[in-house]
C-alpha cells in the first residue's frame, strides 16, 4: 500500500528533526519545508496527504500560508501548530481552510492519531466520489439525442423494460449496447437484485464455462475449492452476456438449459442447481447469418431473439453528436475542476464530419484526450485527435468485412437520399426489394437517415 506522505512546514531545524523522527518510524513519508514559499512549492510538488503547518514561519503566518494551498488542491487537509493558542486565532485559522488546530508542544502520539484520523477521513471522500463517478457512468442515459433513429430507439425499449423475456441488443463496437442493458436492468423488475456482465469474447471456452457455470473442487487441475458461477451470483437478477457472438459452441447447449428449464450444473458436479435469471445478449454480428451458416445454434439464437433492439451506429444519426460531445465534456471537465469544457466551432464541425468507427466509445475517448492535454478553455479542432485511419477512407476500408462495407455503402446512398429507399436502389443500381432484404439482414433503420422538414 502506498504509504501516507506528510509535509511538515516549521522553520526550526530541531522541531523538524524531532517530528520527521517520529512520525517516519510510525510509517509516514515526510517532506519538509521552512518558509511560507518553500512550503508552496513543496505541496505543489508532493502533493502531500495532509500538510502540517508551524504558525509562525520567517516570511509570514499559517493564516497566509492557508489559503494560498487551498488554492493549489483544496482535498488536503491542513493541522496549524502554535506556541501561543487562543480561540480568536483557532477560529481564523478554521476559517482560512485548517481542519486542525493544536497548542505546542504537541504530543506526538496525539499529533499521529489526528493525522491518521484526518488521512482516513479524505481516503473515505475519495471512495465516495469514485463510487458516485462510476454510478453515474452506469446510470448514463442510452437515448442522448434527437434524431429519429434515437428516439425510435427508446420508444421500443421502454415497451419492453418491464417484460422478463431474453433481450437481443444488436449494434456495432462501441455504439453504447452494454450502457442499454444496463438501463433495461435498472428499470425493470428485477432493478433491486444483481446485474453481472461477462464479455464472452475475452473468455476461451473453459475458462467461459467456469465463469459462467462455477465449478466444484477437484473438476480440474487447478480447482483447488468450489466456486461460485456467475449465473448463481446473477440469481433473480439480470445477465448480460456481451459479444454473444463469440461464444463457444460447446457452451451454449448448457446456456439454453438455463433458459428454457432455469437450471444448471456445476463444472463436476452430479445434481442440478436452479437459478432465476433474465438474459440480455448483445452481438455486433448477424446472429441470424451466423445460425444459418452453422456457426451459432439456432435454437439458442431463436431463444435469445425473443425481444431484439438495434442500437444505430453514430454514423447514422449525427446530428446527435452534438449533443453527445457536450454530455461527455460535462462529465470530464467535473471531477478537473473545469465545469463544463466547450466546443469551438471548428471542433465541433470536425467531430460532424468524422465517420466514428468506433462509435460513442471512440467519441467519448477523443474528448478524453482533448481535455486531458488541452490548456483550458474551449477546445479547437487542433485539440482532436481522431485515429490515423480516419484521414485515409480507403486504409480504413481495408480492416472492414465484406458485410461492413455493404452496410457503410448502403447506408452512404441512403444518407444521400434522404433515407429515400426507391432513389437508393437506382444509384446502386439493385432492385427496390432487394434493398428491402439487404437493410432487413443487415439491421438497418432507414428512417435514421430521413431528414424532418423544416
């Protein structure tokens, strides 16, 4: 564990000696200073977990000295030691920022108890604003946005946030399907009980098999205790399975058990166990595609359909990047300090015009980057820093699947046509239906891409 770091502010070299004495053989880091600028410098320097200020300094008082590294980072907490207390100068000293005041000579043995108090205190804030940052993350609103293929999106959603059936999310990397899972869990029945998510494509086959099912001592070499699957910890909760897609064939017979029985068993073990989940899957494949061609079983596919919702690539709607961009600057520039981070116009043209291949993730990453590296103020387009693919469409083009690149072109000549699907058809010179088939098979919304009149 990273040890605590104190900066102790006295301009008497014996007091110093004796406190960093004592304090580094109880396990502090010390850092010292002797005047009201050496302290400045040394606080913004160590950034230290609590500060401890001699009254009295050569160039000045603590009561100057307070403020100014309240300034510099006003989470520290401060201790003003004195030879000569009064309440008048205790009260002055709380009111310019000190947590703690105390009357020389100090004991040290209180002195540690007070410090330790006050790094446990700021360690606990700290805890708290990370625990209400990542509830904020998860709870992010999946609708962000005006556009009809966003709206849709939420219409069909709420339709079925309260049903118990398996959900089907389907959308390209990025697009923001795992935040809709979760919204789906958070406003439904089952809100008050577990969500647990497991990326099915970061998992091989065995090790997927033991995350999801559990497994009993002794199953394999290396199963030295029982252990819980995360089906049991999801139980009367929600699973979301993400990338679906990529599950091992050999896995998904026992899945479907789960889901038309709503029982399973342990890697090992000889009897059933039973466990009330509701699923929600999400895929940037053809799933469809994929059980016809044998690489996906057809009833799983078919079980976990019951409900699908596409969530529409960024592309597709970006006259909601917009607003997704100042949604996320909102939520970068408040724990810097920086309130909400503006867009110059150049910027936000250019974050118009880039096609987003990696969707709300990509969006949100590069605005990242550009709040983490700008100066302060409102960002320039020569902030952005998009992926060196994007200045070049043909090297871009040449990661994408034959699939991907029917769908880009496709929904390209739809965007031209104003979401217009007989003048799309003649400009890519197929029949009106078999632009029908094509959209249906590749999950695309034209009316993503109509434009409402003035």
């Amino acid at each position: 564990m990273t040890r605590t770091r104190i900066l102790l502010v006295d301009d008497e070299p014996g007091v110093r000696l004796g406190m960093r004495g004592y304090l580094t053989a109880k396990g502090f880091d010390v850092d010292e200073a002797t005047s009201l600028a050496e302290a400045q410098e040394q606080f913004r320097a160590q950034r230290p977990d609590v500060a401890v200020v001699d009254y009295r300094l050569t160039d000045g008082t603590a009561l100057e000295l307070l403020p100014r590294l309240k300034e510099i980072d006003a989470a520290v907490p401060l201790v003003v030691l004195t030879g000569h207390g009064s309440i008048e100068l205790a009260v002055q000293a709380v009111k310019e920022g000190a947590e703690q005041f105390l009357t020389k000579p100090v004991e040290m043995a209180v002195l540690t108890v007070v410090l330790e108090r006050l790094v446990a205190q700021r360690r606990e804030r700290q805890r708290l604003r990370a625990d209400q940052s990542r509830t904020a993350r998860a709870s992010v609103d999946p609708f962000i946005g005006t556009s009809a293929a966003i709206r849709g999106l939420r219409a069909e959603a709420e339709r079925i946030q309260h049903s118990d059936s398996p959900v089907l999310v389907t959308g390209e990397t990025g697009s923001g399907k795992s935040v809709l899972a979760r919204w789906l869990h958070e406003g439904g029945p089952r809100a008050d009980a577990p969500f647990v998510d497991l990326n099915c494509a970061a998992l091989s086959k065995d090790l997927l098999d033991s995350e999801l099912f559990g497994h009993e001592k002794g199953a394999f070499t290396g199963a030295v205790n029982a252990k819980q699957g995360l089906l049991e910890v999801a139980d009367r909760g929600t699973l979301f399975l993400d990338e679906m897609g990529d599950m091992d064939l050999a896995v998904q017979p026992k899945l479907l058990k789960v889901l038309e029985e709503k029982r399973f068993r342990r890697l090992g073990d000889v009897k059933d166990r039973r466990v009330d989940v509701r699923l929600i899957a999400a895929t940037h494949q053809d799933l469809s595609a994929a059980a016809r061609e044998k690489r996906f079983r057809g009833d799983l596919y078919f079980r976990v359909s019951t409900l699908i919702l596409h969530v529409p690539a960024l592309r597709e709607r970006p006259e909601d990047i917009p607003l997704l961009a100042h949604h996320f600057l909102e939520e970068l520039g408040r724990p810097r300090g920086r309130g909400g981070v503006g867009l110059q116009p150049d910027a936000e043209s250019a974050l118009m015009r880039y096609a987003w291949p990696g969707n709300i993730r990509e969006l949100r990453n590069v605005l990242e980057r550009a709040v983490l590296l700008s100066g302060g103020g409102p960002l320039s387009r020569g902030d952005l820093r998009f992926e060196p693919a994007s200045d070049d469409a043909g090297q871009e083009d040449d990661h994408l699947t034959l699939e991907e690149l029917e769908r880009r072109h496709i929904e390209r000549v739809l965007r031209k046509e104003n979401g217009h699907v007989e003048r799309a058809a003649l400009r890519l010179g197929i029949p009106r239906s078999s632009l029908y088939e094509r959209l249906k098979r590749l999950g695309i919304n034209r009316s993503g891409f109509q434009k409402s009149d003035p």
